[in-house]
C-alpha cells in the first residue's frame, strides 16, 4: 500500500473511534496525497503524441527534443506518431486524456495555430483545452519544386503557372495545415491557379515532390537542404526576413518581388488541461534544461530552427497571437472549408 494511503487508513480508523468524520481526515490527508503523488511523477514512461506521419520536421524535433526530455525527467519519453488530417483528430484526442502529465503533445503551427480557424467541428479549443508548456523551435519555411519544373526563381516559377493554370499540384501535411495555407496564400498573391493535394506529413508529400507526382510545396529548409544541394530539389524562396545560414544563396520572397511573405513553423509542448500544479512544475524545470541542452541546440539547427524556452503564459500569448494573425490572413482569401 502506498505512504499516502496508509497514512490516510491510520488516520481514518483514529478519526472513526473519536466521532470526528470522515470530511475532517479528507482535509487533512489531501495535501499528504498530492505532495506524495508529484514527489512520485513520472513513475513510469511519458507518451508524446505526434499528429503527423513520422520523416517530417514535427516529427524530428519531437524525437531530439523527447529523448532530451527524457534524460532530464528520469524516464523515457515515447515518440508516438498518430497522423490525422492536418493533425485534428489526434490533437483532440490528447486534449481528451487524463490530464496526469503522462500524455503529451507535440503542437505546431498548424494544430493550434491554423486548423482550428479553417476546419469545421475541431474537437478541442487551442487555448482552454491545453495546459500550453512551452515552444521549443521556430523556423521560416522554403518553396521548393522538383527539377522537372522549368523555373529557377520565383518570377519564372509564377510566369509558368500562369501559362499552365492547374498545372501545378503543391503538397502539404493535410487540409487546414499551415503547409495548406501558405501555398494558399502564395496563389493569392502570385494570382495563379494551383491545385493543393494533401498528405498525411510532410515526409509523404516531399517523397511526391522528389518523385514528381506532385510539383512543389513549402517545407523547412533543414529538411530539404541536402537534397537541393544534391540536386535533387529547387529551392525557390525562402518565407523569412533575411536569409538562412544553411542555404545563404536562396533569396527570401522580398528579394524576389514578394513583400510581406514571411512564415514562420513552430513546435512545441503542451499537455491537456488541468495537470496539477506540481507536475507542471516538473514539466517546466525538465523543458527548460533540455531545451537548453547542446543536443537540442545543435539538431535544431541542422533541421533549420532556432530552439526558444518560454514560460507557459509565453507559449499561451503565442497561441492567440498566432490564431489572430492567421485570421487576418484567411479572410482576405476567401478559404472556406465547412
């Protein structure tokens, strides 16, 4: 029998035989109950939930920064891939589990940020259903096509779709993704006509690039670098203020003729609502060590993001900002998907 209980059945029979009741040993005990229960968090292995087909950028971050979680939590931290159409269904699903701090959930962009503004009945509210831990990486997002597309640049690649309007299939990680969204907003401002195909994951719809059933999508330049250097991919232009270090010649879409075109990808960690106050506390103190551990540091940078540490009012501002943001993007677009 655990510490706790044998001293709540002690306390129990003593309280019984002098009449004091049962609501009396309830306060008493309670705080004993739940030191004993977070001094014993985690006892067993965590779960971190990624809503995405394993090979893309979500789900390469989840597995550095699980395995550095990990190490500073004392237990293993299992990379668990649920891919849902942009990653619904799945988030949902974790806001729905026991709010114990053995079930995580990698978001991203996409999860918390776009699809609850695009999809109709999203089973969960990006703010009230999660206890928001923190970001852990950001990073701009690059257009690449495969070679058999006769554009180098972003003013020839535009110049060709509007020759051969719905020529041009781009991919991304499902309907409602941020993926989805900026090719959306790259044919607004482009005023071509291209045709979104979804995917599962990013990894599936940039296997279709290289492959060339589909033509381009926009993806993190970490995970693509390798294969433009190698020639397998052409790099376009890359959503950001300045250029990248892992790819210094890609101009950004302002040096391209395309002003005000940044997005930015994030990924981080949040658990469902209502985790009790002290395994947050643990939560935090691990993320922040890993978060700024050299392992960490280093991965991110080869995949193309910078790797952040807030505090969970940090990561919440940033939720809201975002869907506020994304708001004012979708309007002018027209994008209706109920």
């Amino acid at each position: 029998m655990d510490m706790h209980l044998k001293v709540s059945c002690c306390l129990c029979s003593m309280f019984n035989k002098t009449g004091l009741g049962f609501g009396l040993v309830a306060a008493l005990t309670a705080p004993l109950i739940c030191t004993a229960q977070s001094e014993a968090y985690p006892n067993r292995p965590l779960t971190l939930v990624v809503p995405f087909a394993a090979g893309g950028g979500t789900d390469g971050t989840a597995r550095v920064f699980a395995a550095a979680l990990g190490l500073q939590l004392g237990r293993s931290v299992v990379v668990q891939n649920k891919p849902s159409a942009g990653g619904v269904q799945t988030t949902g699903a974790v806001a729905n589990s026991a709010p114990d701090g053995y079930t995580l959930l990698w978001a991203n962009t996409t999860t918390l940020g776009v699809a609850p503004l695009l999809l109709p009945n999203v089973p969960y509210d990006p703010i009230k259903s999660f206890q928001h831990i923190s970001r852990a990486a950001t990073g701009p997002l690059t257009l690449v096509v495969n070679n058999a597309v006769p554009a180098k640049n972003l003013a020839e690649l535009t110049a060709y779709a509007k020759a051969h309007p719905g020529s041009l299939n781009f991919g991304s990680a499902g309907v409602g993704s941020v993926i989805h969204l900026t090719g959306e907003f790259l044919k607004s401002r482009a005023d071509i006509d291209i045709v979104h195909v979804p995917y599962k994951g990013n990894a599936p719809a940039l296997i279709d690039v290289m492959s060339g059933q589909i033509q381009m999508m926009f993806i993190g330049i970490g995970h693509v670098a390798q294969y433009v250097k190698a020639g397998k991919l052409k790099a376009i232009a890359i959503a950001s203020s300045k250029r990248h270090a892992l790819a210094s010649n890609l101009p950004t879409f302002a040096e391209s003729g395309m002003a005000d075109f940044e997005i930015t990808e994030w990924f981080g960690l949040a658990a469902p609502a209502g985790i009790s106050g002290p395994v947050l506390d643990k939560l935090n103190d691990a993320f922040r060590k890993a978060a700024a551990s050299e392992a960490v540091r280093s991965a991110f940078t080869s995949y193309g993001y910078d790797a952040v540490s807030e505090t969970p009012e940090q990561f919440r501002a940033a939720v809201e900002r975002e869907g506020l943001r994304w708001k004012s993007v979708i309007k002018p677009l027209g994008i209706n998907l109920d």
